[in-house]
C-alpha cells in the first residue's frame, strides 16, 4: 500500500495542496492525508503555537501511515516543503515533491512588481479588486508577530537538514513568486544528495502554484513522478 503525506504551508491551510490531493484520492488507491498545522485551524488569527509543534504533527502523521503503508510519499508547499525535508531526510521516504519550498522566502524583485500593481491599482480605485492585495491583508491581519518569528526558527532550524536528503525528489518552482524566490528552489537542487531529482520552473505561477494559472501542469508533474517507475536523473526544466 502507497501512503502520500501532503503538507500545507505557513498562515495557510490543507486547501493549498487540496487539488493535489483531490486528484490523487480519485485517480489512485492510495492513502493520501493531508493534515492541519496546529494554530492554523482557528477560522481566524492564527493561535501562538511553537513552530516544533508543526513538526511534531507532521512527523505524527508520518508515522500512522508508515503502520499502514510499506511505500511513503510526502508533497510539501512552502513551509511543507521545509518539513517535508526534514522527514525525508531523517525518516525513510521513497519519494519527495517539494513545491515553492521555503529555504529562502521573499523575492525583491517581484515583489515590487507586485507592489506596482497594487499602487496602479489603488489609483484607478480598484485595490479591492486586486486579490493578491487582499491575500497580503488578509495575512498580515491574521498573522501575530510572534508566529512570524516561529516561521523563521524552523526555517533557520530545518535548512541544514536539505544537505541530508537522499529521496528521489521533484522541485517546482514559480517564477512568479514573490514569497519564495527562485533562488530558493536552484539552492535545494543544488544541495540535496539525491541521485534522482527533477528541478521545475513554471513561468507564470506564483506563490500558491497549486491554485494558480498552471495548475495543470502542476498536478501533472506530481502525478507522473509519483507514477513513474522509471529514474529521473539530474533534469532540470523550465
């Protein structure tokens, strides 16, 4: 039996990776979970929780599908990327998808083009229109200072641990992103140790890719590495 662990990432919750796991539940036997950080489910601001909690959970989750599986999958988006690395590095995975990881987070420059959109915006009257604003706001209304700093400790704690990854991995990346720049996704490929990995660019996708313009190909990408039986050695697409 496949069991496949789909991770959320940070001030977000289970629907960022909803039509991954949506597509694998109807078109695979699997046991395909996809749990709720703790502090996330709150409907609102999001409760103080220690960011080793995040982990915890995860790693709980892990383990009931290691009692019932003898194949592991784990996907991560953003800050599920970050701990997904960390399982795969320090449990046994057979294969690892790691969707705008965040080993490094915020991108300058497409930030401030994004800043620009919302300035035109703001002076043609239409900022309510513009969705990734009311995404940014929505966010940082939710969002307490002392969670940010948790964000921050795990990423700074987890990082070492992408140096230690052996799992057959695939990495998507948009190149629209502003949270997590490119540069983020070229240092994972870079740094892991896996004979098998994948390195993706999709060119108009930002952030939250699995709910974006290329969501397609997003799901086609995770389904045919999750699939494929054959090796995938040192591609890197765009």
């Amino acid at each position: 039996m496949i069991g496949c662990l789909c991770l959320h990432g940070f001030t977000g919750g289970p629907y960022e990776v909803e039509p991954i796991v949506r597509y694998l539940r109807e078109n695979t036997d699997w046991i395909v979970e996809s749990p709720t950080f703790p502090g996330h489910d709150t409907g609102g601001r999001m409760k103080y929780v220690s960011f080793d909690k995040w982990i915890q959970t995860a790693e709980m989750e892990l383990r009931a599908l290691e009692r019932q599986c003898d194949t592991i999958y784990i996907i991560g988006f953003s800050m599920g990327g970050m701990i997904a690395g960390y399982l795969s590095a320090s449990h046994k995975v057979d294969k690892l998808v790691l969707m705008s990881a965040a080993a490094y987070y915020v991108s300058p420059c497409q930030l401030l083009q994004d800043i620009k959109a919302m300035v035109i915006d703001l002076s043609k009257g239409k900022i309510k229109d513009n969705e990734l604003f009311q995404r940014y706001l929505r966010k940082f209304k939710m969002t307490p200072m002392s969670m940010t700093f948790q964000f921050r400790k795990l990423i700074h704690n987890l990082r070492p641990y992408i140096k230690k990854i052996e799992t057959p991995t695939l990495i998507l990346q948009g190149e629209c992103d502003g949270v997590v720049p490119k540069k983020s996704a070229q240092y994972i490929y870079d740094s892991i140790q896996s004979k098998k990995k994948q390195l993706v660019f999709l060119p108009q996708s930002k952030h939250i890719i699995c709910q974006d313009i290329e969501q397609e190909d997003v799901i086609h990408h995770v389904f045919h590495f999750l699939t494929d039986t054959e090796a995938i050695e040192g591609e890197e697409t765009s």
